[in-house]
C-alpha cells in the first residue's frame, strides 16, 4: 500500500522508483547549485513506498520519506514516472532491486560530484563510468538504466537538475513541487 503523505493542501502518493529532488538552505547546496547552474542540489530515489535510497557523504543510506518531508530546510520537488515509463519500471523491477542491493555498502563519489561541477567551466573535463561509489544524481541516473528506461547516457554527467528536466518532459514524467 502507497503511503499518502498530508502536506497541508497538497497529497502525494510516494511509489518506488519516484525521484525526490531537494534544494537546502546551506553552504554545500549553494555552491552545488551554483556549481551546475540549477536550482536543485541533491537527489533520492523511493525505494518503498516510505523509504527513500539516497547517496550522501559519506555513503548509501535509507531514510523514511516522512522525515525527509518534515525537514523544513528542504525545499522539495517530486519527480513522477509517466505511464509508459511506469511500466518498463514496474516490469524490470527486479534490476532495480538488486542495484539498491549492491548499492547499500557504496560510497558516496565526491571526486565525480567535483568532476560534473568542475566540468560547467572547463569543457575539456572527461567523464567516466565508475559503479564502484557513486553521487546522488549519477546513483538515480542509474537506477533508470538498469530498468531501461534510460539509454545512451553516463550517468556521472547527469547533475540533479539534469534529471529534473528528464521529469520534466511528459513523455518521461512530471514534477510536482511539495
């Protein structure tokens, strides 16, 4: 059963596989946002219904979506499979689950984080494909690939405000602002 968060006027239903997108009043979220020219800084990923998988230095790590939620320095967008993504979601679920599996004792990538930051100002920055530790956008990036709903992309250039606009296209999804 979908957990249905009360919001005051807003209502969502949280599935696996929504993307949480958050822009926090601090320093490193600033500089992040600045960094990569977006107005979000740090990305998670609904594992269940209630828990949300996330990337953070300096690893993997579970929270409760009604915790996320009542941190009241976070500014928070939702982003929303569409149908047909929902679908190839639901029908490669299994990939989907073994990667949260193996992603549990991760590190978080703050070399790559740098890289796609560093990268706004110097074009010449190359990117790589590294499973080994990943950062936010890239971990949620990938979770997409697996499913195959995303092709054709390296999830290390992938900011979190690059997959907001993934969501953002209604062939993809839809972004609803709590």
């Amino acid at each position: 059963m979908a957990l249905n968060m009360n919001l005051g006027i807003n209502i969502m239903k949280f599935e696996k596989g929504d993307v949480v997108f958050f822009s926090n009043n601090n320093i490193i979220s600033w500089l992040i946002e600045w960094g990569t020219n977006g107005q979000t800084s740090h990305v998670g990923i609904m594992i269940t219904d209630e828990i949300m998988g996330e990337f953070v230095n300096p690893r993997y790590k579970e929270r409760n979506i009604k915790d996320v939620i009542k941190d009241k320095n976070n500014h928070i967008f939702v982003g929303k499979l569409s149908k047909t993504n929902r679908e190839i979601f639901k029908k490669n679920e299994y990939r989907f689950d073994e990667l949260i599996k193996q992603s549990k004792n991760k590190e978080y990538d703050f070399p790559q984080l740098l890289t796609i930051t560093l990268s706004q100002f110097f074009t010449f920055i190359k990117f790589k494909k590294d499973t080994k530790k990943y950062f936010c956008s890239e971990f949620a990036t990938e979770c997409f690939i697996v499913t195959n709903i995303l092709k054709d992309i390296i999830p290390s250039k992938i900011s979190p405000d690059n997959l907001l606009d993934m969501f953002k296209n209604k062939e993809f999804g839809k972004v609803f602002i709590l």
